[in-house]
C-alpha cells in the first residue's frame, strides 16, 4: 500500500538530494514493516533504482536514511 509519493524535479541540479516524505501517521499500523523506494527516471525512462530493502518508520527501522541507487 502507497501511503506517500513526492516527486522531484531537479531542474538540473545533481545528486544528492535531500528529502523529507510528510505522510499521514493515522495511516500507520505499529505492527506493520514500512520502506522507501527511490527511482530516477527522465521523460519516463528509468534511470537509477534503489535495490535494496530501506525500511522505516515502524519496528525500530530509523526515521533518516541515505539510500543509495544503481543504473538500470
């Protein structure tokens, strides 16, 4: 289940960029395992994806994380 979404435009500015998700927390159940997917993608392509599991904030999974992406 999507709880939020943000897209960035960079207006070409690089990586890396820094970024907060405002959800709504009546949405989240304490025994369920939350995570953040980040793609990069220009005119729809998929450029970088992250490939691994970044868990958050339930199940004392951390509130900051730095995620690293790999090229599709």
């Amino acid at each position: 289940m999507l709880i939020v979404e943000q897209v960035i435009v960079t207006a070409g500015q690089q990586v890396p960029f820094e970024f907060v998700l405002a959800y709504d927390e009546s949405r989240i159940q304490p025994c369920h395992t939350y995570a953040v997917q980040v793609r990069v993608e220009d005119g729809g392509k998929l450029l970088f994806i992250s490939d691994t599991v970044n868990r958050v904030i339930t199940r004392a999974a951390p509130s900051h994380l730095d995620i690293v992406v790999r090229r599709n």
